[in-house]
C-alpha cells in the first residue's frame, strides 16, 4: 500500500493514534488507537516505497496449544510499553500521564506495565505496546502473536442495560426507528438555514475527497472552513466550532484522508455529540462502527448529484431529519475515558481461550497487509 496506516483490517481498528499489543505468552491483541496522516510514510521509521495491494497479509491461527491452566490465567500480567505515545509514558490508558497503576480499581485488575526494558526478559511480557508512529523497523522484537482489542475514539453504551457495545462484525444493533427526539433537537431544526460545512486542514488527500467536495459543490453550498477554504473556525475555540455548526448546518462532511478497511478517525465521532447530520465518506464498514440511522454514506449513492438531491429533500423533511437522531434513545455515546480501555485490555489479557494467531513478518504484517483502495470513480 501506499502509506502505512494505523490500522489492521478487520483485527484493528481505528482511532486518533495508533497502538499495537504484542502479546507474547498467552496471545496478542492488536490495540489500535489511529488516525496517522498517511502521506508522511517515511516518519514511521519503515521504508517510504511501498507497495498498495488489496488483501491481508497472512496470519496462521496456532494450533494444538493447550489451554492455560487456571493459576496461569490468574496471576499477574505484565505489559511492557515499548515506545512513548507521544510523550505520555502510560500510552494515555490514564488521564493521569504520572498514574504508575492504570490498571486500578478495573473489574480485573491484576496486570501492570513498565517501560523497563530490563524488567525482566521480552519474552516473559504478556504484552508489547508500540505506538504507530514512534515504530522502528530496527528496534523491534523477534516473534508476535496477534488477537485483537479495539480502540475506537468512542464506545457506545445501550441505555437500558449499561452494556457496552463492541464494534462486531456482523454489527449487533437494535432497532432504533421507534426512538425519540429531544424537544431541543427539534428547535435547533427550526433554526438551521445552511446545507453543509467541511472543516479540513490537509487540502490533497489520498482519497482524493477534495475532488468529491468540488463535485458536491456544483449541486449544493458546502461551506469549507480551514486551510483549504474560504471559512475560519480556529482550533483554539474548540467546541464553540461545532456549536455553531449545529446552530447553522444541517449536514458536516467527515470525510477520511485515506480509505482503509476499518479505518474511521474522529471526523464522524465528534459531530455525533451534535445536531448535525455527518456525511461520511470512507472505505470501512460503517454499519459495524455506528449505530443505525445516525449518518449518511455517500457510497450508497449511484452518483453526487443524487446524493444532493437526498440532501436537499431530507433538509426540508423534518420529520425524516430528525429521525436521524432516533438512536440517542436506545445508545450512549462516551468519549474521553482511557480508563475503559485499560480494563478491557487487562481483561483480555486473562482470557485463557482467546484465538491466537501467528504473523511470521511484522514489516509485512504492518506495512503492506493493509486493506487500502484507490478512491472511486463516483460521477
């Protein structure tokens, strides 16, 4: 492929960072947390020139490895952080970058983590966390095995029982058309004049989706905020932006900078926490990652200017607008709370009948066996 992405088809996913578990003894979950830029490929410490192909690299699922006995699952497991993600030394499983214990106070507790190399030997770590990034083809270990532990930027919740709602394939979701609609939603309908806002910082994408953007253009007013448009909304105001988005808009264009399999940053995320319909545009498989109803992808679209027309006639229905907003009824979204992640990590750490596979070459694993497309020829 032609960048390395942080992400790994269908064993990884998504995010604003990226972490890769190595699980050493018992298994390794892939733990992703992505949204790597992808045209800077030489900062990942892996050759620059590499190939784009379309299928996974291979994994061999072990076979006729016994099942650990219940005092090994049990007993405490260890996880050596490899890299820094960026400058945090916990990779942010903690609000509290100093927090020695991340692990604390998690319904499975017993694990710890270190950057101490010399701890004990590599391969007695139950683990090896690697920040995207920050990896270096020469400074890696020997062997790895890989399940898989996701990290998306948020994780849903279902109302009725707290049950938090993994991203499965095929997708496990409820009916969401009997929901409601908060009286709030509906007023800032009523005030909505505008069709579409982009906000964009990199103006030349791998997915080319400035050239969908000029496309839509041509049949609806998409206003473009940033250094690629006309339009500013500075970073430093952070959520005042997006206030005045659903103040105004009905529709914001999250659209990825690369198309991956399962690669969906925090374009779509963010705007779910407003009364703004997003529009996404991708290569993964959103029905997996979403809930139902809750955006509009542009590849279920025979051409642009059908999707403008889908988008004008739904900003005049308000009704069938705001039963986009259906699924807050029976889903929570949660951002921001590291500390789920770190207890879920622990937790699989202690599952004795995980599925472990084997990948012989990490480079290939990595750099090449990501699912990314060339964008698509859409009218």
């Amino acid at each position: 492929m032609s960048c390395i992405m942080s992400h790994l088809q269908r064993v990884v996913t998504l995010r604003m960072y990226t972490i890769v578990a190595l699980f050493i003894t018992p298994m390794i979950l892939p733990f992703f947390y992505d949204g790597t830029y992808c045209q800077n490929e030489a900062l990942y410490g892996f050759e620059s020139s590499l190939e784009r192909r379309n299928h996974v690299a291979p994994l061999i699922t072990a076979k006729n490895e016994a099942v650990k006995p219940p005092e090994l699952v049990n007993k405490k497991k260890t996880v050596l952080y490899w890299t820094k993600m960026f400058s945090s030394k916990n990779f942010r499983l903690s609000v509290h970058d100093e927090n020695p214990d991340v692990f604390a106070n998690c319904p499975v507790s017993s694990c710890m983590g270190t950057s101490d190399r010399n701890y004990q030997p590599v391969q007695e770590f139950d683990a090896l966390l690697f920040h995207g990034p920050e990896l270096n083809a020469r400074d890696l270990p020997k062997t790895r095995r890989d399940g898989d532990i996701m990290r998306p930027h948020a994780i849903f919740r279902k109302i009725s029982t707290n049950e938090f709602i993994p991203p499965d394939i095929p997708a496990q979701w409820l009916d969401v058309s009997d929901g409601n609609v908060s009286e709030s939603t509906r007023l800032l309908f009523k005030k909505k004049s505008k069709m579409a806002a982009w906000f964009v910082s990199h103006c030349s994408t791998n997915s080319k989706r400035e050239n969908i953007v000029k496309k839509l253009q041509k049949y609806v007013k998409v206003d473009v905020y940033g250094t690629c448009g006309t339009l500013e909304c500075p970073k430093a105001k952070g959520a005042e932006c997006y206030e005045q988005l659903e103040q105004g808009y009905f529709f914001y264009l999250s659209f990825e900078n690369s198309l991956c399999r399962d690669y969906v940053t925090e374009k779509v995320y963010r705007i779910l926490d407003y009364d703004v319909i997003p529009v996404v545009y991708g290569a993964t498989d959103y029905e997996t990652f979403l809930p139902p109803n809750s955006y509009i992808n542009i590849l279920d679209f025979p051409s642009i200017e059908a999707l403008a027309n889908f988008l004008t006639e739904l900003s005049q229905d308000e009704e069938r607008y705001l039963s986009y907003f259906k699924w807050r009824s029976f889903y929570k979204m949660v951002t921001g709370d590291p500390h789920i992640i770190a207890c879920e990590f622990c937790k699989m750490l202690h599952e004795p009948n995980m599925p472990r596979q084997v990948i012989a070459d990490i480079y290939d694993w990595w750099a090449k066996g990501s699912q990314c497309v060339p964008p698509p020829e859409i009218n």
